[in-house]
C-alpha cells in the first residue's frame, strides 16, 4: 500500500496541477493521492479517524481556516503530531516561516511549484 | 490532463473568483466594519496570483499583485476604505476580468484603463502608507536560532575522526566520499522528521559507509522526553556518485544551519574538519535499508468534493432516464401484462416505478442551481444602474436558495438585468420629491425574488415606482403600428406591448436601458427556455415582471387531447381553462370564421384538425371539447375531441428533417408506445 498523500488547497487548479504531476506516482502505487477543497472539511474528517495521512501538504490562505491553524491544530493531536506537512504557498514572509516552524511545520514549497519538485518533496520527506 | 484543461480550469476558476469579488466588494461597501468579507475579497486576489503566475498571465500577476497589497493594507490597518476606494476596487476587478481577456485570448498589450487603475492603486498605498507603521521587530533567523536553543550548535560537537583511509578504501568505482554533518534542532520530530528518513533518503543515491552520533546531554530516564532529538550532531560518511547538488536536494527542507556536506578529499590532501576529542562517539553500523515497494496496489485516486461532469454527458443521461420513464410507461399501461393478475407480477412493476421515478428525481436535481449567484450578481447591476442614473436604489432578494435548471440560469441572466435596468431607468421616480409625495421613501425599491408555483418556478422583479403609464403605453403602440385602433385591449395585452419588437417606453432613449433593444429581447430569451412573461402595474405602486419558468427543460407538463383519432399534447402553461361551449354561444361570421362567447370575452375557435390539415370534419363546437389558449397575439379557443388528460412529458424534438414543421414544437412517446406531438401555440393561431 502506498503511502498517503493529502494535499488541501481551495483553488481548483492548484488540486488539478498536483495531480497531474503525481499522475505517474499515483498510478505506480507510490503514493495515495486525496485532494480536499475545505480544509475544514479535511480536519473533520482526520480528528474523526474518517481519513488519514502519511503526508499532508497544504495551502494557506483558505477560506474556512488557515492552513497554519489547520496545521497547529493537528499538531496538538498525539495521532498526528510527528506526521510531516508541508506547506505550499505563495506567501514566504520570515514572519510566516517561524510560525511555521514553532507549530512544526515540516517544510515550504513555494507557488508555482514544478512538477518535479513537488516529486522530489513527497519522495523526500516520506523517504520514498 | 493536458496543460490547455488546466488552463480551462484555471479560467473557470479565475471566472467564479472574479464575479464572487464583485459581489464582496459591494456587500462590503454595505458594512464597511466587516474584516472577514476583506479577508475573502483578499483571498480571492491571491488565489489569482498564484495562477496567474502559474500560466504566465504576468500582465494579470502584475495587477493582481498590487491590487492585492492594497487590499492586504486595509485588511491589517485600522483604515476604512473610502467611497473612492471602492469604486477604484470594483474598476479593478473589471480591469482583472478584461486582463484575464487578454492573456487567454494571448492579445497584446493591455486593456483600456490598466495603466491609470493601476496607477491610482499604488498612489493609495504610497498615500496611506505616509505615516510608516511602527517597524516590527522581524525575527531573523539568529534569532530563531536562539528561540529553538540552537546557539550550542554554532560550533559543531568536535567528535572523533576514525581513519579516514579505512573509507576510500572502499569506494567502489566513480564514488567520492563526502561527510554529512546533521545537526537537526530538537524539535525535529514535531517537524515530521527523524534521523532514520534521512538515512533512508540518502541510501536511495549512495551508500552510507557509517554514522557517529553525538547525545546532547544525558538524560535520566525520568525526565526522557521522547519528543526531543536528544542527537546534537550525526555524521555520516557516505559514498556516492551522486553530485553534491543531488545530496544537498535531500535536506531541501532543512534549515540551512542544520545541516552541512563536506566532499571529503584524498587523505593525500587530507585536513580534517574536526579534530578535538571530546565525546566517545557511538558507531552504528550502516544497515541496508530495505525499499518499502508494493507495485500492486494502485493507489485509490479519491477526489472527496465535487465531481466535474461533462454537460454533454449528462445531457446524454437525461435522454436515458426518458427513455427509461417511457419505457417504464409503457410497461404500465400495456394491456398484455395488465392483463396478467398476479400480486407479485404488479408489485414487481410498482417498484420498478416508484425506482424509475426516484431516478427520474434525482438525476433531474443534479441540474438543479440555486438561483443565488445569478441574483448577487444583479447587485452589481443595481448598483451601476443606481449610479449612472443618480437614483439611490435598494435591492431586496427573496428567495435565493430556490434551485432552477442549470441551463435557465444561464438564460435567465441576461434578461434579469434588462428587466432590472429597465425597472431603475423607467420605474423608479426621477425626482425623490415625487416619491416622498407618494409617501415612499427616498430609496427606490427594487425586488427580486424566486419562488416555486404550481409546478413551475417564478422569478419576480417588482419596482416600487409609479407603474407603467397605459395610457402612454397604448398611445406608443398605435404610433409605431403595433396596434390598430380597432384592437381592443385588456390590461395585460397593453403592458405586453412593452416587450414587442419595436417599442421604448422612454421619450428618450436612455443610455441605460435603451442601447436599441427593448424589452422584447427579454420575452425571446425566456420563451427559448419555454418561459413566459407577465407584466403586471398598479400606478404610482410600481411595476412586476414575473418570469415563470418550467421546473426542467427536459420535461414538460402536457394536457393530452385528441383531434381526428390522433393525440396531441398542448404544454399545460399556456393553457387557460377548457369548456365545452352552449350552442348559443356560439357565433359564426360569415359562413367562416367561427366564435365563442366565454364570458365577456369573444374567442376566435381555431379548429385544430383544419390547421394541421388532419381531414375536414365540421363537428359542432357545442358537441366538442375546447381549449383556451393564451399566446402572444392574444386569447384564442382549440377545438379538440376531447381531453384524454394531463401527463408529464419527455421531449423529444423530431429531428432536422421535421424541426420546422409548422405548429409542432417537438414530440413524444406516450405510456402506450404511440409519438404524439407537442403543438406550438403560437404557430396555430
């Protein structure tokens, strides 16, 4: 079984993009892809052992929550608090970056990714 | 998926997050105080500049970008927008939508106004931002540094070198020998890390000849905290043929202080890096990490929000599920299988209905849109209308939440904002005088509201101004020839006569709502969603237009008649009543044309075997069956057999061949397995 893969993002095209790029990874087993829209919806679904991950990487800026605050928040839960987020935005303010850091964010990738880092990420932080 | 659909779903998108701008920035105009409404107009702004950037739209980036620092600047100040501001926004967002224009249409330069809109958003912030906020004390990464107790790292453990010549000797090939020193913070772990994954990572593109790992500080057991990276410093020698760009890619997400690779030179140059002893390093032998591979299974490709459905391929259901309701009909009514009586043959058959029909529901209700957007968007509309004309409008929506067939409200759009420009141009009192006069208040009301009736849906815009002018209206008409002197008119045909081709109600010709079309664009576009229009006024208590709609394209509700052995369906909205007429109402001018008294009104009596030229039978009228039928030109009476009754119908049209055929709109395949024909009223009489 491949490892689980999250990403949470409330722009359609961004969801697309990963996808496509992943389209390779998925297809061989590598990984397991889930995309969400609403983070809110996604953190619901975790803390209610309805879904899980491997990995999650999400935005920031949402419209339901933060993905800072979705990322703390998961980070107060013993189930998930070692598990690894990335955080992919356009926003990469140092500011940004040391709240990330003190919740326990794992790493930044920054909009507009290439298809190969995205692979080199997921392939990197989940060692696979 | 290839890059043009992502651009499709980008500009799909774009398209959702631009008209739902317009529509926050004017509810925001509306409470000034409300930060979240910013918030979403902000993140509106950045989803765009993130794609924009994405699909190199930089003309689109570029603007996008400063419109966003703007809006980031009144969403972190305690500064209100102005009026101005607003306005300035909205311009933006039309500026945004007609650069997006241009980038997909890949047009060079830029649209009308982009220069001086952008100009005028950089002078807002370079006004505002005169009294520079207090600086905030940025966190550097020292400072970091500091916070997460990394300053004991600066200088690197000293840890001691075994021989290093022991390791070139086993370099295999083309190998270097490099030294990786981690020294990860201790909060490694909560960041998603450990050790073992960067020894895993990096056993993917070399070989880990062995590791030192240096313990921090001892730590009894009692006070052992299993989420603290108790290591201050790993080194790892590691062979490989890999450049130290390719190994530097594994720590991408490190901190830069964290981690450090040194290409070990040839002992014959060898300095070493470290050389103080200290600590006793503990050698831990390099272990072959195993590939966690499973090729069989493929991964669930889940996609947990909304399911993108091409509309053909839905279109193509719905002409399934007919199918399948007819059938389904016909099942029920055969004769043959009626005429079986065994509970379990018709039980089996009432469940297949009851399932038919529940499919019926459901694959109509995935069609099914709250009419919600289409009315927001109406705001905007008001509130460029209410401007342009100078009359303070405001606009009431009820409703919102009804849900109407996908491809009406893309119909229904257009004729909306005609219906409403017309209502602010020519209904609402140019003088507030004139409204207070009529014990109104200053603001003139414009609503709008959705509501289901009788099977059908109805979309009402009601003004509250002084009403349509009959009068007036009639006068018009007889001047352009929409009317003869001789016709006679009840109220509802003269506020008709404002949506005939031909006719402003305005003396002059505004540049709101006039622009050379009139009202009759409306009632085209409606009835090619098999709707109709009402006009109904009251003077000096305004005006209402009622769009009532049918609840799906796919399906109408039809009366059944039938006329010369054959059967017919006439769609139910445009019916009046049906009556069987007394002999003495019934009056014949000149040997030809027949009439009917019904009521106060005299009915011309159209003979629907004659029309469509079935035989020439004269029945009496007396002793048939007729249909009031309302249609454009006016009231007329169908002659018909009998009624055979009401029944949903599907659609079918009849092809290209027949698509013209004169006083028939389509067809449809009855419960019995018979076609019969949906008349056009309008084409009869």
């Amino acid at each position: 079984m491949g490892k689980k893969v999250i990403l949470v993002d409330d722009s359609k095209t961004i969801l697309a993009t990963a996808q496509m790029a992943l389209e390779e990874m998925i297809g061989r087993g590598t990984i397991q892809f889930t995309t969400y829209l609403n983070p809110a919806e996604l953190l619901d679904a975790l803390l209610n052992g309805r879904e899980d991950y491997d990995l999650l990487i999400s935005d920031i800026n949402m419209a339901q929550m933060s993905g800072l605050d979705l990322a703390a928040e998961l980070k107060s839960h013993d189930k998930f608090k070692n598990r690894p987020i990335l955080i992919l935005t356009t926003e990469s303010s140092p500011d940004m970056k040391a709240r990330g850091k003190a919740i326990g964010v794992t790493g930044w990738m920054v909009k507009p990714f290439s298809d190969d880092k995205l692979i080199k990420a997921i392939t990197m932080v989940l060692g696979l | 998926m290839s890059k043009e659909k992502l651009k499709q779903i980008f500009i799909e998108e774009a398209n959702d997050i631009i008209e739902k701008m317009d529509i926050d920035i004017l509810n925001y105009e509306e409470s000034p105080s409300n930060k979240a409404l910013l918030n979403e107009i902000f993140r509106g702004v950045h989803t765009l500049k993130g794609s924009a950037n994405a699909f190199n739209f930089s003309r689109l980036g570029e603007f996008v970008h400063h419109f966003e620092d703007v809006l980031d600047f009144f969403r972190s100040s305690d500064i209100t927008p102005s009026a101005s501001h607003v306005d300035l926004f909205l311009e933006s967002v039309n500026l945004i939508k007609e650069t997006l224009e241009f980038e997909i249409s890949e047009r060079s330069g830029h649209p009308e106004g982009y220069e001086a809109c952008l100009n005028q958003i950089q002078k807002i912030i370079s006004t505002l931002k005169t009294t520079p906020e207090p600086a905030q004390a940025t966190i550097t990464c020292n400072d970091l540094a500091q916070e997460f107790g990394n300053e004991i790292f600066d200088e690197p453990m000293p840890v001691q070198r075994p021989d290093e010549a022991s390791f070139f000797e086993r370099l295999e090939g083309e190998e270097t020998l490099y030294t990786i020193i981690l020294t990860l913070d201790s909060d490694i772990y909560l960041r998603g890390f450990d050790h073992f994954l960067f020894f895993k990572n990096l056993s993917h593109v070399g070989r880990i000849l062995a590791s030192f790992w240096s313990p921090i500080d001892t730590c009894t057991l009692e006070t052992f905290d299993s989420e603290y990276n108790y290591f201050r410093q790993v080194e790892i020698m590691y062979a490989t043929q890999s450049s130290q760009a390719q190994i530097e890619e594994i720590f991408d997400f490190l901190e830069p202080q964290e981690y450090r690779i040194v290409a070990t030179p040839r002992p014959t140059v060898a300095q070493p890096i470290l050389n103080v002893v200290s600590e006793e390093p503990v050698e831990v032998a390099s272990v072959p990490l195993a590939k966690e591979e499973n090729k069989e299974i493929k991964a669930a490709l889940v996609q947990k929000t909304f399911l993108k459905i091409d509309a053909q391929k839905l279109d193509e259901l719905f002409d399934s599920i007919g199918e399948l309701v007819i059938a389904q009909n016909y099942l029920g009514e055969n004769g043959k299988i009626k005429a079986v009586r065994d509970a379990e043959v018709t039980k089996t058959i009432e469940n297949l209905s009851k399932i038919t029909k529940l499919i019926q529901n459901r694959v109509m209700s995935l069609r099914m849109i709250p009419i919600r957007d289409t009315f927001e968007k109406m705001k905007r509309v008001v509130r460029d209308s209410s401007k342009k004309v100078g009359k303070p409008i405001h606009l009431v929506l009820q409703g919102e939440d009804t849900e109407i067939d996908k491809t009406m409200v893309e119909a229904l759009s257009d004729p909306l904002i005609h219906i409403i420009r017309n209502s602010i141009d020519h209904g609402i009192e140019t003088n507030v005088e004139e409204r207070r006069k009529a014990g109104k208040s200053d603001e003139g009301i414009v609503t709008l509201s959705a509501y289901h009736r009788g099977g059908n849906i109805i979309i009402e815009v009601k003004d509250d101004g002084r009403g349509i002018n009959k009068e007036k209206v009639y006068q018009k008409a007889l001047e352009r020839g929409l009317v003869k002197p001789e016709d006679e008119l009840n109220e509802a045909q003269i506020y008709n006569l404002i949506m005939q081709p031909g006719f402003s109600t305005a003396d002059v010709i505004s540049d709101l709502s006039g622009r050379g079309v009139g009202l009759d664009v409306v009632r085209t576009a409606i009835e090619s969603v098999r709707g109709k229009v009402e006009i109904s006024s009251v003077p000096n208590q305004g005006s209402t237009f009622l769009i009532i709609l049918p609840l799906t394209l796919a399906i109408i509700d039809g009366m059944i008649v039938r006329s010369s052995e054959k059967i017919f369906i006439i769609p139910t909205l445009c019916i009046i009543e049906s009556f069987r007429p007394a002999e003495d109402e019934v009056h014949v001018a000149g040997s030809k044309e027949e009439f009917v008294q019904l009521r106060s009104e005299l009915l011309p009596i159209v003979r629907l075997n004659r029309v469509l030229e079935l035989d020439t039978q004269k029945p009496n009228a007396w002793e048939s069956t007729l249909v009031c039928i309302e249609n454009q030109k006016g009231k007329f009476a169908l002659l018909v057999d009998e009624l055979v009754g009401r029944q949903q119908v599907v659609i079918k049209t009849l092809g290209e061949f027949f698509a013209k055929t004169e006083g028939v709109s389509g067809g449809a395949v009855m419960g019995n397995g018979e076609v019969a024909l949906i008349l056009n009223v309008e084409e009869l009489y």
